[in-house]
C-alpha cells in the first residue's frame, strides 16, 4: 500500500506540471500580446509626435510668409497715406492699417506659441526616441523568450502525459478510481499529510486509532471530511 501511495504521490506532481501547462497555453500569448501592445503603444506616441512637430513647423513657416507679406501690405498702405485726398479715403485707410496691425499682433503671438510647442515637442521626441529603442530591444528579447517557452510546451506536455499514463497503469484500478474522483470533486493535492493528527487539507482532526492505521500504511487511508488519502511522514 506504501507503494501505491508513493506512485500517487508521483503522479499528483505530474498533473500538478500538467496543470501548469495548460495555464501557460494562455498566459504566455497574454504576456506576448502584452509586450507588443506596449511597443505599439510608444511607437504611436512617436509617429503622432512627429506628425504633430511637422504640422506645427509648417504652420510657423506660413505665420512667416504670411507676416512677411502683411508687412509689405502695411508699408504700402503707409506710403499711400501721404497721397489721400479726402478723410473719407484717410478713414477707410486706417481701418485697413489697423487690421492688419491686428492681424500681425495674432500671428506674432500664434507663432511665439508655436515655437514653444517646436521645443517640446523636439524634447519629447529626443525622449521618445530613447524610450521606443529601449522596449523594442528588451521587448523583442522577451518576446522570443516566450516564444520559445510556449513552443517547447507542447514536447513538455507530451512527455508528462506519457509518463502519466505509465504510472496510471501501475496504479490498482479502485485506488485511482479514488485518486480521480476525488482530483475532480475537490481539485488540488488528492493525498495529503497527517498535520499534528489532522488532515492536511481540510483540517479535520483524525481518530487515535486512524492516525496509529495511517501510521502502519497497512491500507489506505481516507479522510471522512474531504475524501482526500492520509499519508504518514514520520514527522508528527
């Protein structure tokens, strides 16, 4: 019986294993979908970043076409002051001078604003550059870790479930019957230690008698709580 208990002992670590494979078939590609969400995520943030530093080095490259030519505008202007006639022409002329007068003031303003957000956008940049280059290299890294990690699960698995079913075969039918209902009602460790006279899952104290039976390892042992199998470990 002793030898049927360490063969189940052996084969609980196995579906242990077994359990942990199959839970990495589904975290690893949420680990991997993760990284490359990341790398995504920093190369957008640069792509607007630069679109965003084109954008607004344009628009202050037409604010200095545009001043440009309104300052000629208003020179004109200026110059035909000197020749009006009429305060009708003078008046129409200055609301003209004072438009563009305006108009500059805007554009000046528009284009100081323009050339601090050139700054940091230029900055952000420089730091974005620096960022995306470092996650692509360590993400790309881990990426192929993982990859290799879940390609080598299914010859993991493979392995596992073959020496699983060895065991299974030296293992008496009514004690596996035992082991697999209880795997399925309970989940987790089917045979458990003896823990200062109760069972080591549930908690439930045993008999003096069970616990001198469990002690013999004559047969086995079963929790009357639980349902798990008692094992003795010559250290309660």
């Amino acid at each position: 019986m002793l030898e049927d208990v360490r063969l189940l002992l052996e084969l609980q670590d196995i579906d242990y294993w077994i359990g942990e494979l199959e839970r990495s078939k589904e975290y690893i590609p949420d680990m991997m979908n993760n990284l490359k969400k990341e790398m995504e995520e920093v190369a957008e943030q640069l792509k607007d970043s630069r679109e965003k530093l084109k954008e607004s080095r344009i628009e202050s490259q037409n604010l200095e076409l545009k001043a440009a030519e309104a300052k000629e505008q208003l020179e004109k202007y200026q110059e035909q002051m000197l020749t009006i006639k009429t305060n009708k022409e003078y008046d129409a002329l200055v609301n003209q001078i004072e438009t563009i007068k305006a108009d500059i003031a805007a554009d000046e303003e528009r284009y100081l604003i323009l050339l601090d957000d050139i700054d940091e956008l230029e900055k952000s940049i420089g730091e974005l550059e620096i960022k995306d280059k470092g996650i692509q290299k360590e993400n790309q890294e881990r990426l192929g870790s993982l990859q290799h990690e879940i390609d080598s699960v299914a010859d993991k698995m493979e392995k596992k479930v073959a020496h699983r079913q060895t065991l299974k075969a030296k293992v008496p039918r009514q004690v596996m019957s035992i082991y697999q209902r209880v795997r399925k009602g309970r989940g987790g460790d089917v045979v458990v230690q003896l823990k200062r006279g109760a069972c080591g899952a549930c908690y439930k104290s045993q008999t003096p008698q069970k616990i001198q039976e469990i002690k013999k390892g004559d047969k086995l042992q079963i929790c009357d709580s639980c349902g798990r199998i008692l094992m003795w470990d010559g250290d309660n």
